[in-house]
C-alpha cells in the first residue's frame, strides 16, 4: 500500500508539474501578447484539461491521457522506423546479393573469354607448327621415295652390269680358249692350207663356245706366228670380237670402217675388243 500510495504521488506530483509549465506559458503567452489584442478566454483541448486550480484531478487525468496517446505515437513510429529500417536492410542485402552475381558473372566471363583467346592462340600455335612438321616430313617422305626409286635403279643397274660382266667373263674366257686352240692348230699346219679353211678354222664357234677340229688340207698359210690378221686390211692383228656372230676377225683400225662381219655377212650390233695375251 505504502508503494502503491508512493506511486501515486509521484504521478500526481509529475501530472501537476506538467500543469503548471502549460499555465506558465499561457501566462508568458499573455504578457507577450499586444496590448491592442483581446485576452482570449481559456478553451478546452478535449482531454478535460483546465487552468483552473479548482480541479486538480481533472488535470491530472488530461495530461495521463495526453502521455499514453504520446507513447502509443511513439511506439507506433517505433514499429515504423523499425519496420522501415528492415525494408531497407532487406533492399541493400538484395543490391548487394545482385552486384555480387553481376560481378561474379562478369568475372566469369573475363576468364572464360581470357580462357578462349589462349586456347586460340595456342591451338593457332600448334596447328601452325603441325602445319610445318607435315610438310617436313612431307618432304621427307618424298626423298625416301625417291631415295627408294634410285637404289631400285641402281640396284637393277648393278645386276645388269654384274650379268653383263659374268657374260663377257665367259665370253673372254671361251675366247682365250678358241684362239689358243685356233693358234696352236694354226702352227700345226702344213704349208700350201687354203686361206678359206683357215678362215673357217679361225672364225667358226661351235654351240658349246668352243673350236671344233680345224679341217686339214693342203694350201698356202694366211696365219702368223704372232696370230690372225685382220680379214679386211690382211697386215694386223686381229683383236675385235663382232656381235652378235662372235666372228674374231677385224683389227681395231678397221672396226668403224665395216657394218657387216667379213666372214659370215651378219650385220653387227656390237663389238668388244680382246686383248691377246
């Protein structure tokens, strides 16, 4: 009771406080008005307010009423400054929520377009160096091919010559073989022999590359000691083998000046000279 009685007081001693700073402004308002203006009689705020001093509860009431309503004004801005404030925090959360995607888009962008120029210029890069190591080795194949086709030729080339050098081989061979037979048989010879058989003696080959018994008979002797003479100049030694007859019969000097073999009338193709040993 003693607090409630307390209380009390103290709203009553606050409430006519509240009293008298209104009538000393309304006395203050009246010796600063002109004297030419009417003294205005003292009207109701329609909170039971009064400046007389006669109804002290009544005032108190009036000024509880005019604080409640102004705490309730208060509160009620309070609750819209708040609310305002909230609006705004989720309006600036949401800027910056859209700045932050804006920037991290153009962030990706600038790498993904930073990403494609280097891989343009490194595949650029590449493909220009491809581009020259396939026509390196193009090159390259094109010399093995040729390098290829060559020793083909070559090769062939060598073998060819390597026939053509066995052949002559043997064909040297067999003719060292008939002239010394034809020589010794030659020597052998009896004065008076004709030159024909002699000739025959000389030039004739049989299949086997090889001289067949020279006919005997009576005649002068065309042959000398150092060999054959020659069938068209009769004064040197034979030493050019006709082709393709293989007739031993004409001498170095007169090898351009025949086309056709002396003995057998065959039109020569070739000729290989022969060195008697």
């Amino acid at each position: 009771m003693i607090r409630h009685n307390q209380g009390r007081e103290a709203g009553v001693s606050r409430q006519q406080k509240l009293q008298f700073s209104l009538n000393h402004n309304l006395v203050h308002d009246d010796t600063e008005r002109p004297a030419n203006v009417p003294a205005q009689n003292p009207v109701s705020t329609g909170l039971k307010l009064s400046y007389d001093d006669d109804e002290p509860n009544s005032s108190v009431s009036s000024a509880s009423g005019s604080i409640n309503a102004s705490a309730s004004v208060i509160m009620s801005l309070g609750d819209n400054i708040k609310t305002e404030m909230e609006r705004q925090k989720k309006e600036f959360d949401q800027y910056l929520k859209t700045q932050e995607e804006t920037w991290a888009r153009g962030v990706r962008d600038i790498k993904q377009r930073h990403m494609a120029s280097l891989l343009s210029a490194v595949e650029k890069n590449v493909g220009t160096k491809l581009q020259e190591k396939d026509i390196e080795l193009e090159n390259i194949n094109r010399k093995n091919r040729e390098l290829v086709e060559r020793m083909k030729q070559v090769t062939a080339e060598a073998q060819n010559w390597c026939y053509r050098a066995k052949c002559n081989e043997s064909l040297v061979n067999t003719l060292k073989t008939n002239l010394q037979q034809a020589m010794q048989s030659a020597e052998q010879g009896k004065e008076g022999m004709g030159d024909n058989e002699l000739d025959d003696a000389a030039s004739y080959i049989d299949p086997n590359n090889r001289l067949s018994n020279i006919p005997s008979g009576s005649g002068k002797c065309t042959s000398t000691k150092k060999g054959i003479i020659c069938k068209v100049c009769k004064l040197k030694e034979v030493s050019v083998l006709l082709m393709p007859c293989r007739h031993l019969c004409l001498c170095k000097d007169c090898e351009g000046l025949v086309s056709v073999c002396p003995i057998c009338q065959l039109m020569t193709t070739a000729s290989v000279e022969v060195f008697l040993s």
